[in-house]
C-alpha cells in the first residue's frame, strides 16, 4: 500500500537538497542489495530531532549498515555520541568503514548484539532513542526505552504503519508487534506520541514525565 501518493512523494523527494556522496553511495548500496533503510526524507527527519533536542548521548536500536546513524552523527555536535547496535558482524563493518571516510567514526559507538540487551545492560539514560528493530519486538523495545530515555527526551520509531498492515484485521505477529507498540506509545502516560505519515510512518514519542 502506497502511504502517501507516489506524485506527492515525487514531488518531497525533488525538494531534498544535494546529500553527503557517502549517503547516496548507501543509498545506491541498499537499492541494489533490496536492503531496507530510512531514507532521505527520515534521516532528515531525524537530523533534526537531534538539533532541536541538543541531543548529546543518542542510543539507535537496530542499525543496519549505518545509514540512519549517519544522519543523527551528522546532526550531533562534536562531542556528541550515538551508540548503534546491530547483530550481523558484516553490517557493522560496513557502518564502519562509511563513518570512518565521512568523519563521523568519532561520534558513533558500533555494538554487535541483540538491541534490547545491549540498552538494558547501558548505565544512564538518552536524549534520543531511535527504534528500528524486528517489529515483534517493538513492544518490548518500547517497554525499555521509556526507562532510558531522560525527561524532555524523544523515542522515535520507525515502520509506525508498516506499509499500511496495521489496518489488518487480523494481523500476523510481527504486524500485531507496530499495532501494540502504537497502542502502548498513545496510551502511556509518560509519553506524549504523534505518528507521521513519513515513507512508512515515523512514531515519535515524547518523555513528559
């Protein structure tokens, strides 16, 4: 299902300034590899997020190959630091080897393993966590991330309408993982959350109290 009008995408797409010749190197990497990314229109998204909190300390739950945390290491300030966590060794070496020739190396911490065991076992709390791992997991990650996110702080998830499957009536597992952790985010009562009908739905969270 098409989320937003192919023209109108067309058209969001035609206004998005000249991007860093790594970002469209990935770009053109996962469109040959069919391997799924954020994409221009999030990552900028999230670019700014990281201005508008000043975020300084960023954890991302499942990192792919490192293209959503080029965007949030380009937006942190020098002495910022985005932990990523991805569990394919090969993945991590290909982050590895983008944010080193962009510069970025310095800002960003790539951990191999399992996203939510690595946050629960991380000592302090975020200014920004960024969730992007297996959708059936969302309700768990949602769970944990409220208690390491600092108050003011945002919890940003991508695949919020997941293609347009959480109007199924009867979801499979990993849709019911996006429809529970939809429900849960509006329903909390620490969380104020949105949902923007961004590529695939961006849920942004929120910590009020």
């Amino acid at each position: 299902m098409d989320l937003i009008h192919p023209d109108i995408n067309r058209y969001l797409d035609s206004l998005l300034p000249e991007r860093h010749p790594k970002l469209l190197e990935m770009e053109r990497f996962a469109k040959e590899r069919d391997f799924p990314i954020i994409e221009p229109q999030v990552g900028r998204v999230l670019y700014q997020y990281v201005k508008i909190t000043d975020a300084r300390r960023v954890f991302e739950m499942g990192s792919g190959f490192g293209y959503s945390a080029f965007w949030i290491a380009m937006a942190l300030p020098d002495h910022g630091k985005v932990t990523c966590t991805e569990a394919s060794q090969n993945n991590v070496d290909l982050a590895e080897d983008y944010l080193k020739v962009a510069g970025l190396l310095p800002k960003v911490e790539l951990k191999i393993g399992d996203a939510l065991k690595i946050l629960s076992k991380t000592e302090g709390l975020f200014d920004l966590i960024f969730c992007d791992v297996d959708k059936e997991f969302y309700p768990a990650a949602l769970e944990l991330a409220e208690t390491k996110l600092r108050v003011g702080g945002l919890l940003i998830t991508d695949n919020a309408l997941f293609h347009g499957r959480v109007l199924n009536a009867n979801p499979d597992a990993t849709t019911r993982g996006v429809v529970e952790y939809n429900r849960a985010a509006f329903g909390s009562d620490s969380l104020w959350t949105t949902i923007l009908p961004v590529r695939d739905g961006l849920a942004v969270s929120w910590k009020m109290r």
